[in-house]
C-alpha cells in the first residue's frame, strides 16, 4: 500500500472504514500497520482525493 501524501488531506476516512484498524488517524498523518491490513480495498474505495493505492509498494 502507498499513500501520496502529497495530496492526502488526513481527513480520517480511510481510518474510520478500516475494519482491521490497519489504518490510524494520528494529529498530522495516517500510519498504515500492515500486519493488521487485509487487503480489503474500503481505504483506497473510501479515500476522497485518491492518495490510497492498494496495489503500489513504499512508504505507507
């Protein structure tokens, strides 16, 4: 999973419709805990400016 955090707004959704709590609202920025992830899709489906893409590998 990669998130561009170039255009991520950290506005939650992804976090709040992860079913596994693989993603984590923090103060300024989304930490991703890939043990927890289990590729369901909701975040990337979920994001409104599309800064989540499943399918990429790096720096989550």
């Amino acid at each position: 999973m990669k998130i561009d955090r170039t255009i991520c707004m950290y506005c939650g959704a992804c976090a709040g419709t992860c079913p596994t709590l693989a993603l984590v609202l923090e103060e300024i920025r989304v930490r991703f805990i890939p043990e927890k992830c289990n590729n369901c899709g909701m975040c990337e489906m979920v994001c409104p400016v599309g800064a989540i893409d499943l399918d990429a590998e790096g720096d989550a």
